[in-house]
C-alpha cells in the first residue's frame, strides 16, 4: 500500500528525514480523523475539501496512490449527497487507519 520511492528520491541517503515524515503523518492522523468525522457528520463541505485537500500531499510522499485519488473526490464534494459523503468519509478514514498501522511498522522496523 505504502511507495516511499518518492519519499526516497526526495531525500536520499537521508533516512532520519524521513523517519520525521512518517512520525509526523503518525501523530497528525488522530487530529485529521476527528475533523473529518466532525465535518461529515455537519456535512461541513468546506471543512472536508480543506482536510483532504492537506492529506492529498501527505498521500502523495507517502505513495498512497488509492488514498489520494479518493482524497481528491473531495474537490467536487459540493455536488454528492450526504450518504455519498459519508461513504467516502469511511472509505478515506479506513484507509488511512490501515497506512498508520504500516507506517507504525515501517518505523519500528527502521
């Protein structure tokens, strides 16, 4: 799920730079998923575009191609209804919630 060749061409031979890029998508995400929910559950389109617009780069260092691509559903949000907002909202935050624990792993292992 997880490509950091980008990451890797980004910052080569610098392993503590991204060890901080990891740590910083780790201890972002419980914020991230509390604010998506919040805006959801408000049907807050704005707020959504706003965080997942924010996320879209995140997923994009990350190699999280999938997660990006639904990320940017989100430009067009205005036009879903709310149960497609919701489905989406869940697909997103279940997703991220798998790339965090591999990401946990990825860092325990380095």
């Amino acid at each position: 799920m997880i490509n950091l060749n980008y990451l890797n061409t980004l910052f080569p031979n610098q392993p503590q730079i991204i060890e901080t890029v990891i740590s910083l998508a780790i201890s972002e995400f419980p914020q991230f998923k509390r604010d998506f929910k919040r805006c959801t559950k408000n049907e807050d389109k704005h707020g959504l575009k706003k965080l997942a617009h924010k996320w879209q780069y995140t997923a994009m260092i990350l190699g999280i191609d999938d997660i990006k691509h639904n990320l940017e559903k989100f430009r067009e949000c205005e036009k879903f209804k709310a149960i497609q907002i919701a489905q989406l909202s869940s697909e997103v935050i279940n997703q991220l919630e798998g790339v965090v624990k591999e990401l946990h792993h990825l860092k325990s292992a380095a």
